[in-house]
C-alpha cells in the first residue's frame, strides 16, 4: 500500500500490438555490454566548469535518438533492453510446450506464450471480460456494490480506491490492512483539476479515448460519448477528494490508524463489511486509512451518483485494465492515448517485449530465479556488498562529522545508520507460485490469476509480523531503493550491471556510478520523508526541535535550487516535489568521493585516459543519466515523478560540491558553481 522511495527511471508500458519476430540472440549480443566510462559519449569541446552535463554526455545526446517505440531513452533503457533481451532468451526457451518443464518454466513459459499469441487472442475478442462485464450489468442496486468492487480489486482491476496490506507506520513489525485512494485512469490528481490550456486539452483526449474504448466494446457513438463524458465527471470527483503528491511525501499525512467502525462512520453509503467478506480478508479491527478526506470523497460519489454511472465507470475501468491482453484494436487504442498523446512515442513496442515485461511483473521471481542464473555471479553479490559496507562507513563519518547537528540528534542518526540491512541481487527465499493457475492459450484469464494471487497474498500479510527477508522489486529490475519502514536498501541483481557496475573498470567509475546510487539509497533515510522514521523503521521524531528546525533550512536550499531548473518549455522541475530524490544524489555523490579517497588512500593515483579518480568518479555519475526525452514525456514527469531529470540529477549535484570545483579547478564564479551551494549530507 504505501508507496516506496525509489530511485532511478519510469519505464512505462504503453499496450500490446503486433509485429513480426526477429531471432533474439543476435540483438542480445549487439547490446550485451554497456560500457560504463565511455569516452566517445564525452563533448569534449565542453567546458566542465559551464555544463557538466554537455561535458559528460553531450555526444551521447547527440548520437542517441530516441527509439519510435520509447518515450525517452537514458542508460538505464539501454540496460533495461539488455535486460529484456536476456529474459527474451530464457522465455523462448521455457514456453516449448514440453512436458519436462519444471513447475516455474511452466508457468513463465505458458504466461509468455499466451501473451505472444496474438491471433488467439484476437479470435476470442472481447468474450475474456465478458463475465466481468455481465457481473457489473446484473447490478441492481447499491447495496451490491461493495461486494461487486471486491470482485473486481481481487482481478487487479482497483475501482474507487486501493486496498491491502502495509507495515504500521507506528510498529513497524506488524503488518495491518490499509486503505488509500485510487480509481482514477488519468496519471495524477491534477490532470482532472488544473485549468491550463494543455491540461484542457488533454482532458478532452482522455475523454475521446474513453469514447473510443466503450465504442470497441460494442457501443453506439452516442452512448459511447456520453458514457465517456459521465467517466470524467465520477473520476474528476474522486480526483477532488485525493491528496497532492507534495503532500503525500509527509508520512504523517497519510497515516490515519482507525477502527473498521470509524472508517464505517466516515462512509455511510459503502459497507465496507460486504466488502470485507467478498475479498475474503483476514480478520482484522483497526487499518490505515491513509486519506480519510479520499474516503468521504468516495462516500459523496457512491451516495450521490445515479446507479447506471457507477455502472459506466466501473465497465470502463474493467476495459482499462485488461487493454494490454485484449483484441489488437484495444492495443493500438490504448497505447495511441497512454503511449502517444501522454509520453510522445511514436510506435507501439515489440510484442515480445511487453509480454516480457507483463511476465516479469506477474510471475517476476521465478523469472528472476533463471536470470540471477545467467547474469549475477556470487562474486558480482560480494563485491557490491563490499562497497556498500565502505559507502556505510563514509556516510557514518559523514554524519559524526556534520557541524549543524547535535551530539543528541547524531547518536540517534547512527544508530540508524548501523540498523540499515543490505538486500543485494535477489531474495534469500524464492516466492512459491504453486497456488497461482496458468493455462496456455489463456492470456487475459492469466493475468486476472495472478493478480488474484497477489492481491490473496498481500491481504494474508494483515495481522502477521513483516517479512523482512520479501522484495519490493524482481531481481532483473534496472532499478533500486530503500525502504523506510523496514531500514533497509535493496539492489535487484539487474541493476548491478554495466554502465552501474563493472568488474572490469576502475574503483572511480563504479563508485561515481552505483557507488553514488548506494549513497543516494543510504541517505534516504535521512531525506524529508525517511527521516521521519526510526532505527526500527517506525513513524518517530527522534530529532530534537533545533536539529529539525536547521535541516528543515537546508532543505529549503534544495528545494530553491531545483525549482528554478526548467523541466521542458515553460514547466518548471517541482522542488518540493523532488526534494527527497535531490537530497538523496547529492548525498549520495558527496559519500561515493569520501568513499573513494578513503578506499584510494595515500597511494599515488596515475590519471587513467587523462582523468584522475576524482574526475572519472564525476564522469561515471554524469554518464549514467545521459538520456533524451520526447517534451510530452518530460511534462508528464515533471508534473508526477519524484525524480528530477537526467540533466539537474547531473548538474545540480556537483553544482553544490567543493570536491567537484577542486577536481575540475573551476574558478568561483564558474556558472556551474552554486551561490550558495546547498547541501544537507
């Protein structure tokens, strides 16, 4: 339920289409190894005392269009492809139809060759949802409708609001349910409210998408369009109750523990205990509401709106849902709105590609068991473990060190420190799928399978002690991050390659590249939001008033600094929005170069291509977020992701460094020097 803080790129998966296969192995080889200090994507000609960034990655910029098929394109696509690539291998060999196959072959094979098998999937049309569809027809009254949602939440399609398991924020050990909102089909709360020209107009594509889909289900135009216009007019209310992003990042704003009678109380009009029965939840007194606003918000919809337009809704959502794995004219419908209008890509993905990742999401451990086979040795664990332990010790030096912090608020802080857990690569223990039913030749009947497995699994959670040991992330994931309410950071096995590690290069460049990720997740629990949870992972303030009072200052340093960066033409990157991941990469840059020198010691260094340590560091940080965007893209992002872009996670960090200035011999008043630099870490 409650969202994690992670680092890195989105990698969104804009629907299914059509096209003709090319064999694999010759693509796999062609991008098999992504070099990690790459000269020839470095301009030279720039000066890195003026943009770094240009410096780092300008000819990388210039000689990496972005694919037809992509929205942006950065090095953690270029792995992610590799990556997918890699997994491509493994599902072509397991979706043989050959009675050997182990259990998770099985599954991942049979998953994978059902997605891929468009013609049968066209041939069955619409006939998949038909029992969803003819469950939301049959509805009578309201009275039905908490046990109709609850149908629909455990086939992964979340109606009205979400609902599950979360660790308590206040006891951290045990998990309990939690509710928080949801039921909107719009990327953010704010695409239903702002009133800006582009955000008018892509309301009106929504809208025109909407009428497009209900008219693929069999809709007249005029019904179509009107059904359309009465799914606005429900979402745009539940976007009128949820809760800003910004505020969000509190997580004392999203905490609201209360007993199923006072959640009752907050909506009349919903019996939350037919609701309960239905998803067959676990026994349980009190939960988390996380936005009780959110719930009276869905009380005043459910109590106020006409029956048949809750019905509309919910018909669409279920459409919404199962487009990915539906007849090839829902495909190209939903990714022209999702892919097209919303992020600017040009052409739908290869199918294999998308069915990659729908398998990697669905059955992501026992994909990730054959790729931690293939590509994450025990050699490649231990190392990063290494490095972990020496980024630990510099950020404790860090911390002992810092001058605007008491002797009271640091010795809590390390003890923090010293409670954090490491989880690299992949789980101690592998997920057990046995209860989950794949059947080959039914593609949208298994991915409603397992999303009833997963929902079933995360309720069973409710009432038991956290499993620590569990992963938030499957181990091929180009993608890392840290857990406040466990105080833990965890590296999946598919981002601890080229160009973040690499056994073959220099100490600099790794610990410039993943070094500084292992940083930036170390220092989030020391961000806005992380702080605010103990050694133990709860809810806590464990600062005294004039420790919190002096970092709340430097932080708006941060914010300051980053909301006068322009995301794309007249959009602004959102400061408070970021604050979280932009005090993270600087800390997390700041610990990988005291890291580094300490690792380094008093040994003489000989420049290695004509760049010492500390410059290669700073080129190994700047290359990993070398990347263009499409502008629809980076307007999306710069309204919804926590996460600056490429070019101020690049600038915006050693614009705030000494070292940085030092290894460079920047002069003062260099444009890329900060006044005054911000820093918290």
């Amino acid at each position: 339920m409650r969202h994690l803080s992670l680092v890195a790129c989105v990698l969104l998966l804009a629907g299914i289409a059509a096209q003709a296969q090319s064999p694999a192995s010759s693509a796999t080889e062609q991008i098999k190894n992504v070099p990690s200090f790459d000269l020839n994507a470095m301009d030279k000609s720039a000066d890195p005392c003026v943009d770094f960034y240009q410096y780092a990655c300008g000819n990388w910029i210039k000689n990496n269009p972005i694919p037809a098929d992509q929205p942006e394109w950065g090095r953690f696509n270029e792995l992610h492809e590799r990556n997918q690539m890699i997994l491509r291998n493994i599902l072509d060999k397991t979706s043989a139809d050959n009675p050997g196959r182990s259990s998770n072959d099985q599954k991942i094979g049979d998953y994978y060759h059902s997605c891929m098998d468009e013609a049968g999937i066209d041939a069955k049309g619409t006939a998949p949802l038909k029992p969803m569809l003819d469950r939301i027809a049959a509805l009578q009254n309201k009275s039905q409708l908490p046990a109709l949602i609850g149908e629909l939440h455990n086939n992964g399609v979340r109606v009205l609001f979400d609902f599950g398991s979360e660790p308590d924020a206040k006891d951290s050990m045990m998990e309990i349910a939690g509710t928080d909102q949801g039921g909107l089909g719009l990327p953010d709360r704010d695409y239903y409210l702002k009133t800006d020209a582009k955000s008018v107009e892509l309301r009106n594509q929504y809208e025109q998408h909407v009428t497009n889909m209900f008219h693929l289900l069999g809709e007249s135009p005029e019904k179509a369009t009107a059904d359309a216009k009465t799914v606005l007019t429900l979402e745009t209310e539940l976007a009128k109750a949820a809760m800003d992003r910004v505020e969000r990042r509190d997580p004392n704003k999203v905490y609201h523990k209360m007993t199923t009678a006072q959640l009752q109380q907050l909506s009349p009009a919903f019996a939350w205990k037919e609701y309960f029965v239905t998803i067959a939840s676990p026994s349980f007194d009190s939960l988390d509401v996380s936005v009780p606003d959110f719930v009276k918000g869905m009380n005043q919809l459910v109590a106020t709106s006409n029956l048949e337009d809750i019905k509309t809704y919910l018909r669409w959502q279920t459409a919404h849902h199962g487009a990915p794995l539906l007849p090839t004219a829902f495909v190209n419908e939903n990714f022209a709105f999702y892919g097209t209008i919303l992020t600017g890509a040009k052409e739908l993905r290869p199918r294999w590609k998308r069915c990659v990742q729908l398998t990697n999401g669905d059955l992501g451990e026992a994909l990730g068991k054959a790729y931690v086979a293939e590509e994450f040795p025990p050699a490649s664990k231990a190392a990063t473990l290494k490095m972990v332990h020496e980024l630990e010790a510099a950020l404790k030096a860090d911390l002992t060190e810092v001058s605007w912090m008491t002797e009271e608020t640091k010795k809590q802080a390390l003890d923090k420190l010293a409670h954090i857990e490491n989880k690299i690569g992949y789980p101690d223990k592998w997920r057990d799928y046995s209860t989950l039913t794949i059947v080959r030749g039914d593609a949208l009947g298994n991915g409603m399978r397992a999303n009833q497995f997963e929902f079933k699994r995360q309720l069973n959670k409710i009432g038991k002690p956290v499993d620590r040991s569990e992963w938030g992330m499957t181990p091929p994931t180009v993608n890392a991050y840290y857990n406040p309410q466990e105080n833990n950071i965890n590296f999946p096995a598919g981002i601890l390659q080229p160009p973040f590690y690499d056994p073959k290069v220099d100490d600099a460049v790794n610990f410039g590249a993943i070094g500084a990720v292992i940083g930036h997740e170390l220092t989030h629990g020391f961000d806005d939001s992380g702080s605010q949870f103990d050694a133990q992972g709860n809810l806590r303030n464990w600062w005294t008033p004039k420790d919190r009072e002096q970092f709340d200052k430097l932080e708006a340093c941060v914010v300051n600094e980053y909301d006068s960066f322009v995301a794309v033409d007249d959009v602004h990157v959102r400061g408070q929005l970021t604050l979280g991941e932009n005090t993270a990469d600087n800390g997390g840059l700041r610990i990988a170069d005291m890291a580094l020198l300490d690792v380094l010691g008093d040994t003489p260094q000989k420049p290695i291509d004509g760049f010492t340590p500390e410059q290669r560091l700073f080129v190994g940080w700047g290359q990993v977020w070398c990347e263009n965007d499409r502008p629809e893209f980076a307007r999306m992002m710069a309204g919804v992701n926590e996460h600056s872009p490429g070019k101020f996670r690049v600038n915006g960090v050693v614009g705030n460094m000494a070292e940085f200035q030092k290894a460079y011999n920047c002069k003062p008043d260099a444009p890329m020097m900060r006044k005054p630099a911000c820093r918290v870490w």
